[in-house]
C-alpha cells in the first residue's frame, strides 16, 4: 500500500516572529451655447435617437423576473450567463450508494434493499452527498443553477464523477482514538481498491479517453481523498478543501474549486449584537496537531489561562458539538489555527455563528473568493506574530464594539455561501465556480492536444498545462 500523501509544502513551523475607481469619462459641453434660427436635419435625428434610449432604459424598462436573481447578481450577472451543461455520470453503485451501504454495515447497520432508505451520515464532507443529490432534482427545482444536467454525453460540456470518495476513505474499518477497530463479520471494505475500480471503469469510457480527463469534474474534500489515485485524475477539475495533500503539478487555483466544509454546530438564529457574548476568544478542538499544527500547542500555552479566553481541547463528539455551539454563540470572535491542513470546519461553524473568526494559518485557502472579500468578515494574524506573547489577546480586546457589530453585518450577508441546504447557498455557488472554468477546460484541451510531450523534472509555470499524457503528433 502506498503511503498518504505529506503536506503540501509548508515549512516546519517556528515561534520566531518575522485607489479609488476611475472616474467616469464626461463629455464637457461648452460655457456658452450660440443658438441658431434653425437646427441641422442631424442635430434633429440625434435629439431622438437620445430620446428614444431614455425612454428605453428607464422608463419602458422590464423588472428583473424575481428578487433573488437581483440579490445573487450583485457581482456577477448570472442571468446573461449561458448555462453549461453537465453530464453526470451513471456509475457503478458500489462508488456511490454501496459506499454508504458499506459504512452503515460497518457500523451495525442492516443491508438495505430501497438505495432511498440509505441515509448519508451527516459529517463535514458532505458536499459530495450534496452536489449528488442537487443533478438528480428535477430541473424545474434547480432554477438559476449555472449547471444544466443533460442526459445525453454528446451535448456535454463537462462531465461529473459523483464518487463518494470522502466517504470511502472512512467507511471501513472503523477508526477510534487512533486504533483500526475491525467490525465483527461484517464485508470487507477497502478504499484503495474502490480508488483503483474507479480509475479501472473510467478508463474504458469513451468520453474519458477522448480529452484525458480534462472535462471532468471530482470531488475529493477530505485532505486524503482519491489520495492513491490522484495522479491519474489530477488533469481534471478537483473539487477540494484546501491543498494541503496535493502537490504542485496535481491541483491549483487556476483549475480547481476551493468547497466550504459543512459546518457541524446549528446556525446562530439571533440578530447581530455583542450583549450576549460574554467571552473575547473561544476555541474547541484537538491541541495537538501534526506538523502544519503545532501551532495550537504553542497557543494553548498562550491563552489557557486568559481572562475572557475560553480554549479546551475536544473531540468529535455529541458532547463537544453541544459545547461548541453554546461557545461559538456566545463569543465574540472565534479562534481558527491550523490543523493537520490549513482549514478545517470550525471556520465555517464559527461564520454561521456569526463568531467573528481569527484565522491563524499561513496557508489556508478559501472558497469564494471572488465574491466574498474575508478581510470584511475575519481577522487575520500571521503565525509568527500569534504567539509573541499578549499579543493575540491584546489586539482582540482593542477591537471596538461598533467594529465587531460591522464583522457580524458582513458575516450575517453572506453566511447563506456556506449553507448547503440553502436553495441558493453553498451548492448553487459550487456550480458557479465550476462553471468558470470551462473556457479552462476548452484550453487545456486544445493546448494538451498540439503540444510535444514534455518530462519536467520541476514543476514550473505551465506543468498544469503541459502535456504529459503521451500525445506525439497530430498526424
């Protein structure tokens, strides 16, 4: 078996510190106008022509079609968007329901005869479940989606390969406390060889083989999904977390979509306002981290004993959700170190809390980007900086109060980005962020088809594009 992928090359880490928009262009008219006994026949026809535009754009007008369409058009106008068009693929069930059949035997489940009665455990990587679910509703429900699922390959644009591949990671054996624990009688699983079926049944696709994977779509959140399988799927859009596991020459921002971890707390439902948030700092998690983590030990020894900070170490559990629920809701802002990779779901728990977060995590990506500006809506403080110590806390609590209230006006705009339940939340903005990388995906085609093949020794600037699939000639 091969060994998990190591982080993505962030240093060890050390406790050593280290214009306006343009002016519209006005025509100046001049001081004084000398008037004559009669106007040109030209001077006539362009006082109509001005006329008749008036009219047309302001008065004659049509209203937007529905509100929401306005709302989730203030950056991008999604209406005058040509819908692309997804074909998703029928795969085999053992890559999709077999996978949650195979994590509920693991777990003292009972075979299920009716795939509708499988149910996918909630956990923070259920946006596949999610992305799943939203191609097999009916069209008329998926009204103002970027995507349009067609049924037919050749009308395709890019084509979706519904793996549950986070889910696989972790369906069997059952892991507790860092020991295997092999159920008793129960089928084996094991996720490599589902890794490896996969790649075995796509290779014998037509549409696979025709553009070497460039069209396709993966889904692959947990940091060590698809994990063995990765450099056979890396010409295709990766729909991941964060890159923490995936190499330079096998995932970018130039061609993959950052996704938002499902949060695991309930959505705060209260308005804006700091009365009933009595602690400053508030972090619930795992102290101890790999080694893009060893950040949390250094600030545990920092913020353990600070007034108005409250920091304890957690598992996932039942119990732990509880309390993390009551300390997100009830504290100003909320701590987010890194962990084994650059981001996690305590993030997006603490966005949905409205808990103002303090992202320490040198490398950390974030979805969205081009629509939500984070500076608006957390804090960030370099590593080296977080644990001099005082200075974390010190800052936080030169924080003003009308400060705090503007971080929760902008979190309370665009939390419903981080909703997947929303109708126009988290999913809806994952196909538009697919959608954005078709003219990508038409070039890398193209380009990979008329190059020379090429051996890089190093990554560089163009390994995304290079071809590397064996394409000699054309001829």
């Amino acid at each position: 078996m091969n060994p998990r992928p190591k982080l993505r090359s962030p240093p060890p880490f050390s406790a050593v510190s280290p214009a306006s928009p343009p002016k519209s262009l006005i025509n100046k008219m001049p001081r004084k106008l000398t008037l004559r006994p009669t106007l040109t026949l030209a001077t006539t026809l362009f006082s109509i022509l001005a006329l008749y535009a008036f009219f047309n754009t302001f008065i004659f007008s049509n209203p937007p079609n529905n509100v929401a369409s306005v709302s989730f058009s203030r950056n991008y106008d999604t209406q005058n968007l040509k819908s692309v068009k997804v074909y998703m693929y029928d795969l085999p069930r053992k890559f999709t329901y077999g996978v949650i059949e195979s994590y509920a035997l693991a777990r003292g489940g009972e075979k299920q005869s009716d795939d509708s009665l499988l149910k996918y455990p909630g956990n923070q990587h259920s946006a596949e479940w999610y992305l799943f679910s939203d191609l097999n509703r009916p069209s008329l429900e998926r009204v103002g989606s970027a995507v349009t699922r067609v049924m037919d390959p050749e009308e395709a644009d890019i084509f979706y390969v519904p793996f549950f591949s986070s889910l696989s990671l972790v369906a069997n054996p059952i892991r507790s406390n860092n020991a295997v624990v092999a159920p008793v009688e129960r089928p084996a699983y094991s996720d490599e060889e589902t890794q490896e079926s996969l790649i075995e049944w796509l290779e014998q696709q037509e549409y696979w083989k025709r553009n070497n994977g460039w069209d396709h779509v993966f889904i692959c959140q947990d940091p060590n999904a698809l994990y063995k399988v990765v450099d056979k799927v890396k010409n295709g859009v990766l729909l991941v977390s964060d890159f923490g596991r995936l190499a330079r020459n096998q995932a970018s921002l130039v061609k993959d979509v950052i996704l938002p971890y499902s949060h695991r707390i309930n959505t705060y439902t209260g308005d804006i306002g700091v009365e009933n948030r009595h602690s400053l700092l508030f972090f619930m998690g795992n102290r101890y981290r790999k080694e893009g983590g060893k950040i949390r030990d250094l600030l545990f020894q920092l913020l353990e004993k600070e007034e108005d900070v409250i920091i304890k170490h957690g598992a996932q559990s039942r119990e732990s959700r509880r309390e993390a629920r009551k300390g997100m809701h009830t504290s100003k802002f909320c701590l987010h170190p890194a962990g084994d990779t650059p981001s996690a779901c305590r993030l997006f728990d603490a966005i949905v809390s409205l808990c103002v977060p303090v992202i320490i995590s040198d490398y950390i990506e974030l979805p969205f980007e081009d629509v939500v500006d984070y500076r608006k809506i957390a804090v960030f403080v370099d590593s080296n900086t977080a644990v001099k110590p005082g200075f974390l806390v010190k800052k936080l609590r030169k924080v003003s109060m009308e400060r705090i209230l503007e971080y929760q006006r902008e979190l309370k705009k665009v939390k419903h980005y981080y909703e997947y339940e929303d109708p126009n939340g988290t999913v809806k903005e994952i196909w538009r962020q697919v959608s954005l990388k078709l003219p990508l995906v038409r070039l890398m085609i193209n380009r990979d088809k008329r190059l020379v093949k090429r051996e890089l020794t190093e990554p560089d600037c163009s390994c995304l594009c290079s071809n590397q699939t064996g394409i000699l000639s054309t001829l």
